[in-house]
C-alpha cells in the first residue's frame, strides 16, 4: 500500500540524519581521547550507531516490501537481535564505568537507584526495542 511504501521511505530517510550525528559523536569522542577519553568508547559509539541504522534500514526495506522470503526475515531478525544484544552488552560496560565514576565523585545511591534514571532505563530499553523488532521481523 502507499501508506507502507511512505513508512518504508521515512525509514530510509532518517539513516541519514542518523549517520550524520553518528559521525559528529564519533569525532567528539575521538577529540575527547587527547583528554583522558577511553578507547572503548569510540567502540561503544559505533556499536550504538551501526544498531540504530540496522533497525531503520530492516524496518525500511520491510515496508517497502523487499524483505519477503522467509530466509531474508530469518537473517534480518536474527541480524537486529544479535546487535541489539551487543548494544545491551556494551551499554552495561558503559554503565558500571560511569556508576563508579558517580561513586568516586561521591554519590552513594544504588544500582536500582541509577537505573531508575531515565537516561539509563531509555538506552537499555532502546536497544531491547531493537531485539523486538527482530523478532517481529522472524514471526511475520
């Protein structure tokens, strides 16, 4: 329908916004190493982004209609899950760093606490928001 055929657009579109803040985020992180910047998170960063451009791409080639063999669902779900999980994983590193950072400068609230923090509940539930597409991309 055209209405899939404008979602699917809309979703290939906003890849390059996406790709455009990735970049410059990179180019931050990658300043920031000249000051005590950690490696990790130039690895992080792109792990982040090359998640949040899967999704849109799968979800855009879905509606667009040129995911459709039961073999390229297969590999688009499991392709989303499997970043989505490495998101998941990366994000908690990032989280018991930046917890004992919290800690060192002198903040004595729990994990519960932290994660009860919308900036830290919104990034695990974004990379979980991924792995459901995946599945719903595999069930369809």
């Amino acid at each position: 329908s055209p209405l899939e055929k404008g979602i699917g657009a809309l979703f290939l579109l906003l890849i390059l916004p996406v790709i455009s803040f990735s970049i410059r985020e990179l180019t931050d992180i990658t300043d920031s190493l000249e000051y005590g910047g950690d490696m990790i998170d130039i690895l992080n960063s792109m792990v982040y982004s090359i998640t949040t451009v899967s999704i849109l791409l799968v979800l855009g080639l879905y509606y667009l209609g040129a995911i459709k063999t039961r073999a390229v669902k297969l590999v688009s779900g499991l392709t989303l899950i499997s970043l989505s999980l490495v998101n998941i994983l990366c994000r908690v590193v990032d989280f018991n760093r930046e917890l004992q950072r919290n800690r060192e400068w002198g903040w004595d609230g729990s994990l519960f606490e932290y994660l009860s923090w919308p900036s830290t509940h919104e990034r695990i539930e974004l990379a979980l928001l991924g792995a459901i597409v995946g599945l719903l991309i595999m069930k369809k």
